[in-house]
C-alpha cells in the first residue's frame, strides 16, 4: 500500500526533514473539506493524546 511506504519512509527521515513534509502537508489540507468531528471521536483523540503525554512524561522522569 503506497500510503504506508510513504509513512514508513516519513518515519525514517532526521526530524527537521519530517517537520518540513508535516508542515507541507498541513499547508495542503487547509483547503479539503473535513466533515466535523463528533463528540465521541474528539473525547477518543483527547484521551488518546492525554495517554501518550502521560507516557512520554513518565519517560523523561
């Protein structure tokens, strides 16, 4: 599958590199037209988000 070559190419790159094509491709899609997030898909990415923080805080402890 071409998307995940791309992506696993993405993450081999030094991190300046992946800022630049992250950057590039948020640039691209301010354009598309997302369909609004439903309350169950926002609290999934929250918690998803809060999980890894708390993770990577415990890390650097």
């Amino acid at each position: 599958m071409l998307a995940q070559e791309l992506l696993n190419t993405f993450d081999q790159l030094p991190h300046p590199e992946q800022l630049k094509i992250a950057t590039e491709i948020l640039r691209r899609l301010m354009d598309f037209d997302f369909p609004p997030l439903t309350d169950e898909e926002l609290v999934l990415n929250a918690e998803a988000l809060f999980l890894t923080l708390d993770e990577e805080e415990a890390g650097n402890e």
